[in-house]
DNA sequence: GTCTATAGCGCGATAGAC
DNA sequence: GTCTATCGCGCTATAGAC
C-alpha cells in the first residue's frame, strides 16, 4: 500500500549508511508532514492546499518538506495510503460466527468512533471520493471491492440462516458508511443546523445510538 | 437567496435600456454558464476549477465569462444559490396533516430522485460542507435550521400520537440525508465497489427501496 | 457585447550556500 | 540534513481594439 519509498540520492558511505539518530530525526519529521498534511487537505482540498501551510503548520521550513516529499502529489498519496488502512480495519467485527445484532452494533460503534477521532482522515477520503477518486480507484476496485464482497456474503449467510430480515447487503454497507462518515464528513451542516459549535461525546453518543435502533430495528433484530 | 445582481457598467441610453433580445441572449448566456459551472465545480472543487475550463465547456470565450460574473467567487455564490432553492423544497412532504409512511417514503424518494437527476449540485454543495461551508454558513444556521426545527416539530408530533418508534428527529433527518446524497456524492466508491460503469435506473431503485425499508421497519413503520 | 493579448501574482519546486 | 532566495508556470482578471 506504502507510495513512498525514498531513494537515496546522496553519497553512499560505508558502514551503516543512516545512523540511528538521523532515522530518529526521520521518522519524527515524516510523521509532523504527514498529520499537518491530512488537517490541510481535509479543508482545503487538493488544489486548494498549499505545501506553505503544510510546512508551517508541520512546523517546518517548506523545502524540507519537498526534501521528504519530493511532489504535493507524493505527499498526498502518503496520505491517503494510511487513510485507506484505517478504512479497511474498522470492518473487522462482521464474521459469519459473530452474533449478527452485536456485529452490527459494533461496526455502527466503530465506524462512528473512527469518525470522531479521526475527521481529517475522513474528509480527506470523501473529498477523494467526491472528486472521483483519480488515485485510489485502484483500491476501491481492489483490495476493497474483494472485503465488501466478503464481508456481503457474511451478512447473506445470515439472512438465509433466517437470522436477519432480507436486505441487499451492498447497500446496507452504503447506508452504514453514509451515515456514520456524515458526522465527520458534514459536521459544518451538522452543528449548523442542530446551533452548536461543535460536536462532543455526546453528540456523538446520540448519533450512534440513533443510526443503531433505525438499523438494527429496520432489519428486525430489535423489540 | 440571489447574491449576483448585475450593475449596469455601460452608458446608459433613452428608451428602454436592455431591448428583448439582448434580455434574451444575457439569460441564455447565464444559464450556460452556471449549467457548465455545476459540472467543473463539482468534479474540481472551487480551486481546481478553472475559469478557463468552465468558459470552454459554456462554449463562450473566457473574458465573456468574466463580463457576465466579475470573479469567480461570484459565480461560485450563484451556483450555490440555486442548489439551496432546490435543498429546501425536498422536504414539502413532511407536514403534519400527512401520513408518516407515505411522507416518508416520498421525502426519501425525491432526495434519491435528486441525486439521480442532479448529482452534481449534490456534490457542489458537499464539497462547501466538506471545507466548512464558508460561503453558506448563514444559510445553515438560518433559514435551513428554521426549516429543519419545523420539519423535526412533525416528526415530535407523529412520535407523540404513538404513530411512529421515539427516535431523535434531527438525527433523523442526518441519517436521511447521507443515506440518499451518498449515491450522488460518492458514486465513485459505488460504482467501483458494485463493480460497475455507472449506476442505472435500477440502482437507484435498489437504493430507494434498501433505504426505505430500513428506514421504515426501523421507525416501526412496516411488519 | 465580443474577444485577443497581457498584466499580475500565488504557488510548486529547486539551486546552492551553509 | 537545513534553509534562503528565486525561478517559472498557470491561473484570475482586465485593458483595449473591434
């Protein structure tokens, strides 16, 4: 999944080429680029996004960042590589051998979660989807168009075992992943609309336990 | 709502000043442009969208666009405004006096019907939400909140008459929302999930009813 | 009202001193 | 490995001939 796989373009020396320290030093910058990158590109788009304010917020003067991250495009798909993990992570509860209600339930839980620890990851994502996903088109009808389709059949098997009202499984999957993204994806809308400054905890409590009884009632696992 | 009110720049003559055919072709030449604009803004976002490529796609030379909206902002602000009008008529049929099955039904349908029909206002209009929606922070808190508290006050009344499972309205209506939207919004991710070219006729019915039937047996509105 | 030609500038990227 | 200084492209916007 990793794009970056940095070449070394300077002379090479003998023993161990990069000393402990400068990995350190590395690894500490490349992950200040990464987390300032995600918060930049999900308010800013793409094209709306500048390497200047990246750096700055990254606290980092900008050539520094062309030095790890030789293109704005190389230092996007860095980003989205570790979007796209965390995405693929979050459906974990859904086996055939889980009980269907708590399965539910905890993917609701997870994926609600996800939106409210992580909401730059997840509007970065949208935003990608929304502008027709150029760079990771080959993801979605991969690695993650293989895992729905898995994670469909689960939910098949349940209804034939009688356990769960019939529903076309796909689009179960896009009612849960709308409904949950929506509160990170839209929280301007959100908070708008419902006069608050911002989400909290409970905020979040409310939602989940909302989409969950609409959920789990709408296909009959629930008085 | 309208935010683009021309201010005659040209000397002004006796008789009537814009004769009926000069009325006439400004209108054409307005509704091409914000058709174009729709597109490029949805598909680019506002700063990957180019005036150039909006002028070519109206297939009026560049500078004319800028005669017709000074700035892009400008056009940008009269894109928003008619995807607003649209917003705020979906909800006509949830009123009090109505059915709770079939109002619901019908509001679910005519959001999906929107993005079938009209998919890039949807995602014009996600994109301002995704960055913070800058440009229409007022109108959420205003008249869009107003609407939604009266269409919650409904929803409060049918619950109240034992007519429908208690649930938070508002949450309601954001499950609602990204459930339908989605199919515009994120057709990328659809489509490439479903393994498909696009999505037809019979996707948005599959969708429709999947949503619908959640929805509905989920507010107990269904066996 | 139309369009060519260009001004002006913000941004990504890099050269080159340290 | 760091950072100042700068290049050059592509974009919005406009001047001015028609």
């Amino acid at each position: 999944m990793r794009t970056e796989k940095k070449k070394r373009a300077t002379k090479r020396r003998s023993g161990p080429p990069p000393t402990a320290k400068k990995l350190a030093i590395r690894r500490e910058n490349v992950a200040r680029i990464l987390e300032a990158a995600e918060a930049v590109f999900a308010t800013r788009g793409f094209s709306g996004a500048t390497t200047a304010e990246i750096a700055e917020r990254a606290g980092i003067p900008k050539p520094n960042l062309h030095y790890y991250f030789r293109t704005k495009q190389a230092l996007y798909r860095a980003v989205l590589d570790d979007i796209l993990t965390l995405w693929l992570d979050a459906t974990s509860s859904i086996v055939a051998e889980a009980e269907p209600k708590a399965a539910l339930r905890a993917y609701i839980e997870a994926k609600m979660a996800y939106s409210r620890t992580r909401p730059f990851a997840s509007k970065v994502f949208a935003n990608e989807l929304l502008h027709g996903a150029p760079a990771v088109k080959g993801f979605l009808g991969g690695a993650m168009r293989r895992l729905v389709d898995d994670k469909a059949k689960v939910i098949e098997g349940w209804i034939a075992a009688g356990r769960l009202q019939p529903i076309d499984p796909h689009h179960l999957f896009f009612v849960l992943w709308a409904a949950t993204q929506t509160y990170a994806d839209f929280d301007a809308q959100i908070t708008a609309v419902l006069g608050k400054r911002s989400l909290g905890e409970a905020d979040f409590a409310q939602a989940a336990e909302t989409v969950s009884a609409l959920v789990l009632r709408g296909l009959g696992l629930k008085a």
